[in-house]
C-alpha cells in the first residue's frame, strides 16, 4: 500500500480525524527557523532573506560561508548553532561524506539561475513546510536533506526507528 494510499484510508477514521483536527490546533511559539548559506547561493537570494518582510519574520540568517570555509567546518557550525544549512552543493549529499544522522538539516537548491534557484525553495517550502514543523518541532530538520528543483523534491531522513528513508516528489 502506497503511503498516500493509507494517509487517505486513516483520515476516513472519524476518531483519526478528530486526533488530527486536535493535534493542528496547536499553536507553536513563533520560532524563527535560523539558516547559515552556503558560499555557493547567490547573494540576491541571501539578500532576499534580508529584505522581504515576510522572510524576515519566518528566518533568521545566522551566517554567510565564506569561501576559505572548507564544507566540514560549515556543516560543524550548522551542528553547533541548530542552524539548516541552505546550499547549491551536491557533495552535502553524500551520506557517506556527510552522515545523514549527523545532518542538522540540510536544503541543497538545484537550478541554474536566480529564479530557479527561488522557485526550487518555494517549493521545498511548499511541500516539505518545514517552518511549521520547526516551529512545532525544534528539531524537525536534524536528520533530514532536501534536494529542491521547481520540478521535483528528493528527501533523505531518519525515521523514529533509526531507519534511512527516501521520498521522491515529481511535480
């Protein structure tokens, strides 16, 4: 049975459903998600997380890479503040370089202009909504990467069994 299958089997539990409704009620703190960027995004996208009003309110940019920054001392740094790291680098997701375990939560951005590489974190943030669940969850994001195009979202994360799993979303 395919997951979507059986999240639309259990939401026609009227009890399931009732949990459900309770459940997303809950009105988490305000947390701001904190990100570090990779020497790899552009500016005028980090510049867009430093002006846009409604980015502002949802992030807080904790730091810029700059580039005598070697990979693992940014991914130590994303670790040691709570930060997701948002970058355009693939070695990031190498499981055997980077343990996905050890992931503070990694976004890699796929797209080679500007307004792809926008349109690929829209829709990581469409789809994933991992604002939400920081703000209900802190550690939402530790264990987990997202490798984003406007076309379609990979995910890697470790279940609550400890297990590795893999999600593709063609849009």
């Amino acid at each position: 049975m395919k997951v979507s299958e059986y999240l639309q089997e259990t939401l026609r539990n009227p009890k399931t459903r009732k949990s459900i409704d309770l459940f997303l009620k809950i009105k988490p703190p305000k947390r701001k998600v904190i990100v570090i960027f990779d020497r790899n995004v552009p500016e005028s996208f980090i510049d867009i997380f430093l002006t846009v009003r409604w980015l502002k309110k949802q992030f807080k940019v904790l730091g810029i890479a700059i580039d005598k920054l070697s990979d693992e001392a940014l991914i130590k740094a994303a670790q040691q503040s709570g930060a997701i790291l948002i970058t355009g680098d693939d070695d990031f997701w190498n499981d055997k370089k980077f343990r996905l375990e050890d992931s503070p939560g990694i976004i890699i951005l796929k797209g080679r202009t500007e307004k792809q590489i926008i349109d690929s974190f829209l829709t990581a943030l469409n789809i994933i909504d991992f604002v939400y669940g920081i703000r209900k969850f802190p550690d939402y994001m530790h264990g987990m990467k997202i490798k984003a195009s406007s076309k379609q979202i990979n995910i890697k994360f470790v279940d609550y069994q400890g297990k590795i799993q893999k999600e593709e979303i063609s849009l």
